[in-house]
C-alpha cells in the first residue's frame, strides 16, 4: 500500500458491524457526554495521546495517600521469628502439637504427619515508645517502630504460592483478574509524566527456595493492558530493547512513533478497539522512557548519605537498591510500586534463613520510611509489607510449612495510624483469633486511603460488576489515623 488513501480503503473494507453500529448509535451521545465531564477532550487535539486521568472523579472520600509502595515477601515469611512473638510456643518446643488447633484444618505438606511444635528460633525484643515487640534481629525496623502499624491477625484462603500471590494481588486465586496495582491506576490515573502509572521491581535474596513471580500477578486482566504493570530490571537493561538503534537518532525514532501511531488511529476508527488506544499510549511512553528511565536509574546524584542510609551499591539490584528506586519512582509521580524480594520460603533451615533475610531488608525497610518522612513524603505514601501467607507453628524439619490461618503484615504512612498493634493470633501462633483480617479487607482499607470505596469502583465483565474486592472486604476503620 503506497498511500494513506490505499490504507483507508483497505481498513474500510475491514469495518466490522459491531464498530459501525457502536460508531453510529452512541458516537453522539459519547461526545456529548465527554464534553461534560471533560470538555478539554474536545479542545485542540496534541501530537501526544491525552494522559489517562483515572475513572473516579470526583474522589469517594478525601485521599490520605497519593501513591501506594508495596514490598512483597515473596515466599512467606514466618510470623513467628519476625514480627509476632509466642513465648507459649516455644516453652511447647518439641512436643506434639494440640490436636484442638490443627483438626479438621487445611495445611499444606505436613497433612496427615506428626505434629510437632517448633518454638521461635530467635529472641524478641521491644522498639519505641509503643513498645513492640518484634524479633532482635530487625533493629533498624525496630527503631521506626512506631511509624509502623503490625496487623498480627492476617489470614488468606490460599495455601500454595502461586494463588497465594494471586490472591494478594488480584483478590482472587485465578488468573486472569487486574492487579491492585492496575486497579489503583485505573481508579486514579498516574501523576508521572514519562514513566509507567505501575511499576514493579524485583530481587534475589539468599537463605530459602528461589520461587518464580510470574508476570501475571501485575497483569491488568480485562482492564485495558495500558493498566499493567511495567517490570524494571534492577541490573543491566532496565527495560529490554528499550534503546534507541544505533545510527538513528531520536528525531528519526520520534517520526517513526507518530506515523505508526497515525496508522492505529485510522485503524481504531474503523474497528473500535480499545486495545490500539492502549498501543498508541504504549508507543508514545516508550519513547518517552527512553529518556526517562536511564535518569531514574542513575543513582549517582544521590548523596552519599542516603546510599549509606539505604546501605545499597548503584545497579546491584538488590532489595535495598530497588528500595531506593522506589523512593525515586514515588518522587516522579508513579502512582503504585511493587517490590518483590524472593526466597523467604523455608521449608528447611529457618533459622539461619531469616538472619539472611534480615540482613537483606532490615535497613532497607527502615531507609524507606526514613527517607520518606524526611521528605515530607511519608504522610501521603502508604507502605505495606507483606507476604503471600505465614509458616506454620510446627516443625518441618528445621523448618516451617506454608500457612494461611494466621500471619503478621505491617503497614506505614499513608493515613495508617503509626505505633499501633492490629489483631492477634492464639497463643502458639496458629489462627488469628482477634480481629481476623483477610485479604479483601486490606484491599478494601488502601482503596479508602487513597480515596476510593471499593464497593463504587466497579467494571463490567462478563455480565457482572466486578471489583477489586470481590463480594467482600471491610474496611479496617481501626488502622486509620
């Protein structure tokens, strides 16, 4: 096809009748409707596709956080030698455990073994004016204590790590629903100007079984993809094949982008398919990430004071590195960051695997919240931490099985109120007895943070208003500031 009439021609062949009773029957309704809601859509139109400015307008409730980072422990730390101390358990070292907690219970690879209690591994200590008490091998964590917000009462209905990731991030164990991440830019669009609304880095940790993450669990589902998240590598290329070609200069790449682009657009008016708006936007942030994510990624102008405080070496992509970039990220306006730090799965050698772990986040962690709040940044950043289920109170070995009756998260800023304890397991750790909380209600609880009632923030999907939450969740009022 040699001229933009031969590809007029050739996509007018392709109109289907689905786009052109779309096109006829509700083009003058849309347009009308657009020019009340956002009448700057019908001004001059700019080289550039309009940015996305979220589907909640106005907001359900006045925002206490602007942007969402959420360290993920991918694996499933224990409960039980990080954040929730059970001094019962350990004086039940080495004898059978209860039949009246474990009966009738779902457990994952110790089902139908001998039960035995496996007591806490290291000591615990108390932080801060609060008090807490978490284990002695998070000090740094320890003295931003009462920052902090410990939700000990954490339960998930999945037991296997796989839909146990689904479930935390989607709020459904099967795939193929948006992620948190996507819902929130959905909601709320993305304030950055040259980077990805949902960014997701990740890091190799030592000391536990190296788990796969598998790309789907920051995918959009049936929101458009230009709501999925965008995976930054911590070393090497950021973003594969994001470069610019040698020989061609960015001018060149820039009419390049426009005159594709210019072929989606007449392609979209004919077959009405919000995907190639997706494409269009795609084409044009990649170009613009050209640019931008060599800057973000460059951490030499930061001070040597604060690579000290994050204790992290420029492009070692590690968790502290990434923790550091999420700062970054946070600063250019990225409305939600995932970072996920890998092998907390110990099913052997807890022991010696969380004094790893500990060493790998603890002053990263305690760097964020720092860094944050000295930037004024914190009261607006809401931090979770968390994996995707608990270890069990038994032995498996020298180490715990996977576990979802009961398990500890925490959460920081972002209108959380700080220094507080939410919740309780009994008393070997087993089931969260006091204020049981599952999944969608933590959900629920960021939505209302950052202004939206996740019962309003609904998509059509197959018959059904499907929403983050699913049929469920409640906020925890108890955990607001």
């Amino acid at each position: 096809m040699n001229s933009t009439t031969e590809w007029r021609q050739y996509l007018a062949q392709r109109q289907t009748r689905r786009a052109f009773l779309g096109r006829t029957s509700q083009g003058v309704g849309a347009l009308a409707l657009a020019s009340l809601l956002q009448p700057r859509l019908l001004s001059a139109a700019s080289p550039t596709t309009d940015r996305w400015g979220g589907a909640v307008h106005p907001l359900h409730f006045p925002a206490k956080a602007k942007r969402v980072i959420w360290m993920t422990m991918a694996g499933g730390p224990s409960h039980l030698e990080t954040w929730d101390y059970k001094p019962k358990l350990q004086a039940m070292h080495g004898q059978p455990m209860p039949d009246s907690f474990t009966k009738g219970k779902q457990i994952a690879q110790l089902q139908g073994q001998k039960l035995t209690c496996f007591g806490p591994q290291h000591p615990f200590q108390r932080f801060g004016a609060s008090g807490v008490e978490i284990c002695s091998l998070f000090p740094q964590i320890g003295s931003v204590a009462d920052e902090i917000c410990w939700v000990r009462s954490m339960t998930t209905e999945a037991i296997n790590h796989d839909p146990a990731h689904m479930f935390m991030n989607t709020g459904s164990q099967i795939a193929g629903r948006p992620s948190m991440g996507s819902w929130a830019v959905y909601g709320l669009g993305s304030d950055a100007e040259s980077l990805p609304g949902f960014v997701v880095l990740t890091s190799l940790g030592r000391g536990g079984q190296n788990q796969p993450i598998a790309a789907r669990q920051w995918a959009s589902g049936f929101l458009p993809s230009r709501f999925q998240g965008v995976h930054l590598r911590g070393k090497g290329d950021p973003v594969l094949y994001l470069g610019t070609p040698p020989g061609v200069t960015r001018n060149q790449q820039w009419d390049v982008v426009q005159a594709v682009n210019q072929l989606n657009n007449q392609h979209d008016a004919v077959v009405d398919d919000p995907e190639i708006a997706t494409r269009i936007a795609q084409y044009e942030m990649a170009f613009q990430m050209q640019a931008s994510v060599p800057d973000l990624m460059d951490l030499s102008p930061e001070p040597a004071s604060i690579l000290s405080l994050y204790g992290c070496k420029p492009g070692d992509g590690s968790f502290a590195s990434n923790a550091l970039l999420a700062r970054r990220l946070a600063e250019r306006g990225v409305r939600f960051i995932q970072l996920y730090h890998k092998d907390w799965d110990h099913h052997g050698g807890v022991k010696e695997g969380i004094e790893l772990k500990a060493q790998e986040v603890d002053r990263a962690c305690m760097a964020l919240i720092t860094d944050l709040k000295q930037r004024g940044m914190l009261k607006d950043t809401l931090l979770v931490w968390a994996g995707e289920f608990g270890r069990t109170p038994m032995s498996q070995g020298d180490g715990r099985d996977h576990h979802n009756a009961g398990f500890t998260i925490w959460m920081a800023g972002g209108g959380i109120r700080p220094g507080t304890v939410y919740g309780a397991t009994d008393e070997l750790g087993y089931s969260a007895v006091e204020n049981p909380t599952d999944v969608h209600d933590l959900h629920a609880t960021m939505l209302k943070l950052l202004g939206i009632d996740h019962l309003q923030m609904t998509v059509k999907f197959q018959g059904i208003d499907a929403r983050l939450t699913g049929i469920a969740g409640n906020v925890l009022k108890d955990l607001l500031a």
